[in-house]
C-alpha cells in the first residue's frame, strides 16, 4: 500500500517572517477587493444586471491562504477554495507569478476569470472546481482515495502531498460534507486537511452559536482530529492579566449575534458593552486599562488571523487521521463592512475603497502594483511561485479498445445481466483496458450485476482486510478486500459514489493515469445524485454511471423504485451521453464507444440506463452477414437503428422504441401488419446523440451524431410517429420536428404502483395495445 505522508517543502520547518507575512496578507486583502471592485465600478454594465462579488467573504479567508501558499503548502498540495473567495485565490496566484495582471479586471467576464474557482475555465492555477456549495470540499476526500487508488495499481503514479479544504462555516450545514465525513474509510486519510472559516455568518443571518460545538463532536466521532483556534497569541495573553479569564468568558459565553454587534461599535461603545451594571471588578478594571482601542483590537485578534498561530499549527496535524482545524475569523476583516450581518454580497464604494488602499499600504492609481524588487515581500512571493510551480502531467495515450467482443447474443438477457457480463468478457478481450476499469457502487454491487467483476478483481482497500469468509463453501459472492481490488464499495451515500467517480474520473489530467470509472446504483436515485455528477462533468471528471433497474418495468417495486424523469436528465446532461440500449448486443457495442472516451483529453461522461427485464435478443433481427452487422454497429453508436427491413417509402407509420419497451414495439408492428398497416420500427440506444443529430442539422460546422436522425428519419418519405419508452413521453417528442410528422408520444406520466409488468404497462399506457391504438387512431382508423 503506498501512502504519501505529507511533506513540508522546507521552509515549513523554517523561523517564518511574520512581519513579511502580514504585508502580503494586507496586499492580497486589497487585490481580492479591488478585483471585485474593478468588476463592478471599473466595468461598463448597461443590462440592470448585478456583477456581484463577495469582498467580505474574501476578506476572512486571506490571512489563511497567505499562511498556505506563502509558508505552507508545496508543489504536490492540492487545495479547494471556497466558492466566494476565489478573489483572493486569485491575487495570490497573481502575486506568485501565476496569472496574469491583464486578467485582475476582468472577474464574472466573458473570457475572465470565473466566478468561482474553475478548474477547466479558469487561466490561473485551481486545483479544485468549487461552486457548489459543500461539493467542492468533499472533493478533498475523494482526489485523496483516487489517488491513494492509484498508488496501490501504477507504480508510476507521481506522489501527491496533502488534500487541503477550505471552508466556508455555513457550508457544513450541506449534507454533502457529513455524507463523506460519516464514510469509514475517510478516517483513515492522514494526507487530508480541511480549515474552516468559522466566520459566524452565512447569507442570511449570523450562525448560531450553539452549532460549532456540535459539529466538532461529529468530527471527532467520525475519527478525524479537531483543532480550534479561537483567539490569536496577542488576546490569549491578555486572559492571562488579572481579570482575563472574566473577560474570555464574557466574550465566549455571549451569544454570536451579540458579538458580531460589537464589532459593528464604535471602540468608545465597547467598554459599558462588555462590563454592563453588574461586571466582575477584575474585569472592569481590565477592560478600563485596555481601553477602547485595545478592547477593539482585542475582539478581531482571531485564531483565523493569526498567521504565526496558524503555521504552528499545522505542525501538530496528526499524519495518520483527517484533520480539521475550526480557524475563527471576522467576516469582512480589515474592511469597513466587517461583521456587519448583510455584508455578503455589500460591495465598497469609491471612497471607502481609497481609504482601504492607504490601509493597505498600496495606491488606489495604481491598484496592480507589486512589490518593489528587492523587498522581503517581493523575494518571497518569488520564492514561492518557484517552489509551487508544477510540471505539466502529461496524459497517457488512450488504451486501445475493440470495437465488438464477437460474443453470440442469442439467449434473451437484460441489459443489467448483460453489464455483469460484459465486464467479465472484458477482462479476457481486452486485459489492459480492464486494469484501468474501477467499478463503484453505494451497497448495491450484487444487485446490479457487479459479482462476477467483483470475483474476479477484488474489492479495493487502502488496507489489506481479512476475508473471514474465505472457508465458506456456500459463498457465491468473494468480498476480498486489498489493495489490488478493482471495486470499490461505498455505504449508501449516492452523493459520495457520484463524486468518487469525479476524481476518479480525473486522474488521467491531476497525475497522468487514466481511469474508467463505472458507477452502478438504482435509476431512481440518479436525481439525488445528479448535482454533484454534473458538478464532477464541470470540473473535468469523466465517468460512466449506470442507472439500473429503471422506470415502472421493475413493476413489483412500484412507485417507490421507479424512475420517470431520468431519460430526459441524461438527454439534458452537459458533458455527457446518454445510452438506453434494449439489446444485450447493443450494450456491448455503446458500453465500448463510451469507455473510450473516458479518461482522455477532450473526452466525455456517459449514463447507461438499464434494465432487469430479459429481451429475446432475436426481436433486434441482427444481419448474419458480417458488413450488415457493422453497418448496424455503427448506427447503434451513433444512437439508433431500424429494425425493419422494408423500404421506408412504403410505411404508413413508424413506431419508435428505447430500452426494455421495444418487445411491446416489435409485437406492436405485427399487429399491425395483420390490420394492414405497414409499420416502420425504430430502436433507439441514445435519445440524445439523435437530438444531438436533428440539432447539428445543417449547421455548417458540422457536430455530434452525424446524419443518424436522417437515416432512421428519411426526408422524402414522411410518416405519422408512435413513441414509446418507459419514462416521460416527451423525451422523445423533438422527434416531430425531424420531418414534420404528426406525433404521438407514450410514456410514464404517473406514479406507480406494485403490479406485475402488464399490469404496469396497461396502466401506464405503454402496452402493446396502446401503441396499436395510438397508430390506428394517428392513421384515423
């Protein structure tokens, strides 16, 4: 097992300026502020609509991201930013060398630097896409099991450092954060770091204060170590004056809104605030001989604030558990809206921004300014832009894939049974392919047909575990779990499998090791854990997630386990294809399209939908001859194909079927045929490469899907369309506009209930006799 216990790049272990420190940290503090500023007042805005930027909420982190990337941090760390203080990433980033100044005015601009930290979108250095709230946290946890994933397989792989997350306090109240806290296997990940900007504020409101308590004892029954810097070096000295300790509890026992209202006084206000009527003496008399300017300074001298205190404290990080350090900060520190309770979106005006600039140390004429060459800053912004300069991972070429395995598909077989199958045919057809295979599942690997995989490649471990089970001969499923496993099992957390498969899905672009990541859970769950998947397509993870079983054809189930929307989320997914193949052999052939673009530059994600109904692969009538079957391949992969063999100019309507539907659309047509009626049949393996055709129509830069929709759809010979899939009809009503024909669209409108499946297809209209009914009565017959 390789683990990569982090290593301080050499000045952590050093005597630190703090002096040079605290300039910086007092520059970076002005550069977030004025990058929002610029885009706000600096930039023509004739649309009514705000630039918007979050000054305060940059403001409380910069004394702790100075403290990492001026000290801390080395070229092997990897840190996620939270949302709204991607301003000072980018100062930083700037002051080290790494971006640009061109770029400083140019924040929420086309072509600028983004929002929030982006990893694909972005000119500058970011390790992680943040944005959603709570996502981009977790992605900590799960970059650190990818890599460690990789370390046990590719001895190539580059080592990596520690995973850092820097978080906002009111994103802990995201069940995102507690799904991969909770996780068991996270409490074994030494190399992760997460710092949360207690700043006591969210959006809306100021925290209450008897949430931060609660949430350290969640860590530390999780296993992580917690950490509170609550008060920097320079108060905790004054608690330990005579009266100090009244004072700490009178500032620690008030109430957080009560605090965050001090620092909205004025210093004079600040004594008869604290001591009121009935005040210890010893405190009176401390807070006396403080005075108002001292109290004041006293109030903001946080933990979160005090760099010297924070670089001594990640020297006590335990390298063997998760670490969070509860870093208490003011929100808006060192600006004129600091504390306030609506300072999150409050932006400075002119004035108040030249009074910030002369505070700072910088010119209000000259906003960009570096340091002069030669000053301690100066030499050591340089310094560290070296040291954290990486070099560019270059990725490794694709593994070749066949395009067919050559398996007879004859049994009739779901398309679930199918996936178990086609990954044990995998790991015998194309061997170096499958070792870059890593299948997760939220608990539900046996269900959807991961066993046999799983029997032949182990369940992964970052420790070696003993399979109490070995001896039992009754035993049909292997859990042997080690460090040379393949599959990786998590607990019932669809948000933490989906954004695994993120970072795994990444891994070719953070450390040059290609990964195909296949994620298995039940289809309709694929809504609960749609946000943070797509977040993961955002920030550049490629993945395959299988939804299975699907829609109301698993009828015994009912409407708790039925999917309706899913057909038309896959088809609306940026960044991905979505596949519903009816047939065993097409599963083989989309399975293998999509793997190959998996893991690779300028690749993409795919969704498979499933099913456990078993389909007579005959109904395909696949052709016997070899270039029929290729032919009929590559409309497969390019998303659909026709089943009849007829000439389209002699068809009075056409029946079109996706997934486990098509036995109902094949029996459909000979009906018809005993009516009279001549009936086209089209199976479709991906709405969406097929919108994807219609939509590239006639465009002159050409695009996805090639000419599909005019080979199953043909111009010239125009008919009357009955569509039908188990999900909502109108995924696949932009069928209409391929000719103009009149349509009508079948489909699940309804929630279910437990039956057996005709009865599930009758009541939902999706029977064989509906579609004869919905063709005779389009026919007005």
């Amino acid at each position: 097992m390789h683990h990569d216990t982090h290593t301080p790049h050499g000045t952590g272990a050093e005597a630190y300026d703090t002096a040079t420190l605290r300039e910086i940290s007092r520059r970076v503090l002005w550069l977030a502020t004025a990058i929002v500023d610029a885009a706000n007042r600096g930039r023509p805005n004739d649309t009514g609509v705000k630039v918007g930027g979050h000054q305060a909420s940059s403001a409380s982190m910069a004394d702790i991201m100075v403290s990492l990337w001026f000290h801390e941090l080395n070229a092997r760390d990897r840190v996620s930013v939270k949302p709204h203080a991607s301003p000072v990433l980018h100062a930083i980033n700037y002051l080290l060398g790494d971006l640009d100044p061109a770029y400083l005015t140019t924040l929420r601009a086309k072509g600028g630097l983004q929002s929030y930290p982006s990893r694909l979108k972005d000119p500058d250095t970011v390790d992680f896409s943040t944005g959603s709230v709570g996502i981009g946290a977790t992605a900590t946890v799960w970059a650190a099991t990818a890599h460690r994933y990789l370390r046990s397989h590719f001895d190539a792989t580059p080592p990596a450092g520690r995973f850092v997350g820097l978080i906002g306090d009111a994103e802990l109240d995201e069940g995102a954060i507690w799904e991969a806290v909770a996780d068991p296997a996270v409490a074994s990940l030494g190399e992760l770091l997460w710092i949360v900007d207690l700043n006591r504020q969210s959006l809306d409101r100021v925290v209450p204060d008897v949430q931060t308590g609660r949430l350290q004892g969640m860590f530390e029954a999780a296993g992580w170590q917690v950490l509170t810097l609550k008060w920097g070096r320079e108060t905790e000295k004054v608690f330990e004056r005579p009266g100090g300790q009244a004072l700490r509890r009178r500032l620690e026992e008030m109430p957080n809104e009560e605090y965050q209202r001090l620092l909205r006084a004025d210093d004079a206000e600040l004594p008869a605030r604290i001591t009121g009527d009935a005040a210890d003496p010893a405190l009176r008399a401390l807070v006396d001989d403080l005075g108002p300017a001292r109290l004041a300074h006293v109030l903001r001298d946080l933990g979160g604030h005090d760099i010297g205190l924070l670089l001594d404290t990640y020297r006590t990080v335990d390298p063997d558990r998760p670490t969070v350090v509860f870093a208490y900060t003011v929100k808006g520190r060192g600006l004129p809206t600091e504390g306030h309770p609506s300072n999150h979106s409050a932006l400075l005006t002119g004035e108040q921004m030249t009074a910030l600039a002369a505070a700072c140390g910088t010119d209000e004429a000259d906003p960009w300014r570096a340091f002069d060459p030669g000053t301690p800053a100066a030499e050591l912004c340089a310094r560290r832009g070296e040291l954290l300069r990486r070099t560019p991972v270059v990725p490794q070429g694709p593994t070749a894939l066949p395009t067919s395995f050559g398996r007879a598909h004859k049994a009739p077989i779901s398309t679930q049974a199918a996936l178990g199958r086609f990954l044990t045919d995998l790991t015998r057809q194309a061997p170096d392919t499958a070792a870059r295979v890593v299948t997760c599942s939220p608990d539900v690997a046996s269900s959807t047909n991961l066993g046999g995989w799983i029997n032949k490649t182990g369940v992964w471990s970052a420790t070696e575990r003993r399979d109490w089970f070995a001896d039992d001969a009754e035993r049909l499923l292997k859990w042997s779990e080690g460090s040379g496993g393949r599959h990786i099992e998590l607990g019932i957390a669809e948000v933490n499998l989906v954004s695994l498969l993120g970072e795994l899905g990444a891994t070719w672009s953070r450390w040059g090791q290609r990964l195909i990541p296949i994620g298995t859970l039940y289809d309709p769950f694929v809504p609960r854990a749609l946000e943070p998947w797509s977040y993961g397509i955002y920030a550049g993870g490629q993945s395959i997630l299988v939804g299975t079983p699907s829609g109301v054809t698993l009828s015994s189930e009912g409407g708790a386990h039925q999917s309706v929307t899913t057909p038309s989320i896959g088809l609306e997914q940026p960044g991905c294809t979505a596949w519903e193949p009816a047939f065993a052999q097409d599963l083989e052939w989309c399975l293998l399209e999509a793997m190959g673009q998996v893991g690779v530059p300028g690749g993409t994600s795919a969704y498979f939908r499933l099913s456990t109904r078993p389909v007579d692969p005959a109904l395909a009538s696949p052709p016997a001859d070899d270039a029929l079957l290729e032919r009929r391949r590559r409309q497969a992969v390019a998303g659909g194909y026709r089943i009849t063999a007829h000439d389209p100019a002699d068809e009075q309507v056409t029946l079109v079927g996706v997934g486990a539907i098509m036995p109902e659309v094949v029996r459909a047509a000979e009906l018809l045929a005993g009516q009279g009626v001549t009936a086209g049949v089209v199976c479709l393996t991906s709405p969406d490469l097929v919108f994807r055709s219609l939509q590239h129509r006639g465009r002159l830069s050409g695009g996805d899907g090639g000419g599909i929709v005019d080979v199953l759809f043909p111009a010239a010979h125009p008919a009357p369309l009955v569509t039908v899939l188990d999900g909502h009809p109108h995924t696949l009503a932009f069928l209409a506009g391929a000719r103009g024909d009149r349509i009508r669209c079948l489909g699940v409108t309804d929630f279910g209930q437990s039956s057996d499946l005709h009865d599930a297809y009758a009541l939902h209209g999706i029977d064989t006799v509906s579609l004869v009914d919905a063709a005779l009565t389009l026919l007005g017959r």
